[in-house]
C-alpha cells in the first residue's frame, strides 16, 4: 500500500510538473499543427442574450482572481512584507479573492444557464465545452470556500505555508510537497484541480488563453463588429 508521504509527494510534487510540461509542449504542438484552432469557439452568432453580461463578468472576475493568485502566492516577501504583515495580506487576498470569485462564478452560472438551455448551443457545443465549464465552475467554487475557511487561520501561517509551496514549485524546490501536508483538504482540492486545468486545456477551447499575451487581452481587445442582413453595422459587442 502507498503511504501518505508518497501519494503526498506524487500529487503535490510530481503530478504539477506533469501538468506543467504538458501545457507547454501541448500548446507549442497545437499552435504547430492546428493553429486555426487556435480560438474560443464564441457562440455569439447562435445567441447575443446573456453572453454579454454572464460573459464579462466571469472573465472580468477571473482576471482580477489570477492576477491575485500570482501576486499573492508568487510575490518575493521583500515586496510585501514592508507594508502588509501575513495576516493582513491574507485578509486582503480573501476579500478581493472572494469579490472577484463570486463575480466570475456569477457570470461563469449565467454562461451555462444559457449553453444548457438553449438548444441550438447545446446541440453546437462539444462535450469537452461543457465539461471544462463545469471544471472552471468547480474550481471557482472551491476557491470560494477557502475564504471562510482562511477565517480559521487569521495568523498568516496557512497562508505563507500556501505562497511557500506555490514559489517552491516555480523555483523547482523538491521539497515543496512536504509543505502541502496538513493543509486541509478544500485547499488542496483547489490546487489539484487547478494544476488539471493546466493539463487539459492544450486539448480544448482553453487553449484561447495564449491569445494576445494571455489573458489581459481580454481587456484591451478590439470589438467585433455584427453586421445586419442588411449589412448595416449594429452596435459592437464583444466576442
């Protein structure tokens, strides 16, 4: 029987670098080969009603929810611990986390309500479409009850143990994994699930988030213009 120690290390030490490298070189071999692909399948022409709203507030939020996770967990501590001490710069993560979280999750719950109820979508949306939705839904809601959770652990200590980890395995530390044990498990649930998105998205509609250095593009990207059978241009919307 495996021991803890090893499905510990497999999961938290092995299993991200997998997924890792398996992002890089998928995404690398998909751009090669089927770079027309290479997109996010908008099903804007099938149905304008709730897109707009359910999509910019997921993908507003989630900006707001990555850009938090690398500035909270990837930040060096010379940069923060001038001006915010561990408990406070935890408290500042949960409550931005878990604004821009529900946000997203709100937006992400419309997107769906409209991709399962509307039968030409429906009909039109690949089954790896529905499931990596769900997949992002799941992981948003995990996020989000870590931040009740983090209210246990007012001292910082979780928190920093969390930022050790995720710097560790940036910097190829092989002793990250040992930091996840004791962690409890919604945390470590989020994780998991986030490293396998990183694994599958090379092989679904994800692999958007390269375009236009990433996912900043969102908010800087030009409008699509939808024209009328007429050709008259209707007001732009975004894709």
């Amino acid at each position: 029987m495996l021991s803890n120690a090893y499905v510990n290390t497999l999961l938290f030490g092995v299993y991200p670098y997998i997924c890792l490298v398996v992002l890089l070189i998928g995404s690398l071999i998909r751009f090669d080969r089927e770079p027309y692909t290479w997109k996010s399948d908008s099903s804007q022409t099938l149905r304008k009603r709730e897109l707009r709203l359910g999509s910019n507030l997921f993908h507003y939020g989630v900006i707001v929810v990555i850009l938090g996770h690398f500035a909270g967990f990837l930040a060096p501590h010379w940069a923060v611990d001038w001006a915010l001490s561990p408990a406070a710069h935890q408290l500042l993560a949960m409550v931005v986390g878990g604004i821009a979280g529900t946000i997203a999750i709100i937006g992400l719950t419309i997107l769906i309500h409209r991709r399962l109820t509307d039968p030409r979508i429906r009909l039109n949306s690949r089954k790896w479409d529905i499931t990596i939705t769900f997949m992002l839904w799941l992981q948003l809601a995990l996020g989000l009850l870590t931040v009740p959770l983090s209210a246990y652990h007012m001292d910082g200590e979780l928190f920093e143990t969390l930022s050790s980890y995720v710097k560790g395995i940036v910097t190829l530390d092989g002793g990250a994994a040992a930091l996840m044990v004791g962690v409890p498990l919604t945390y470590k649930l989020h994780i998991l699930l986030g490293f396998t998105l990183f694994l599958v998205s090379p092989f679904t509609r994800m692999i958007h988030i390269w375009s236009g250095a990433g996912a900043l593009a969102y908010l800087f990207r030009p409008y699509q213009i939808v024209r009328t059978p007429k050709t008259r241009a209707e007001e732009p919307v975004r894709s």
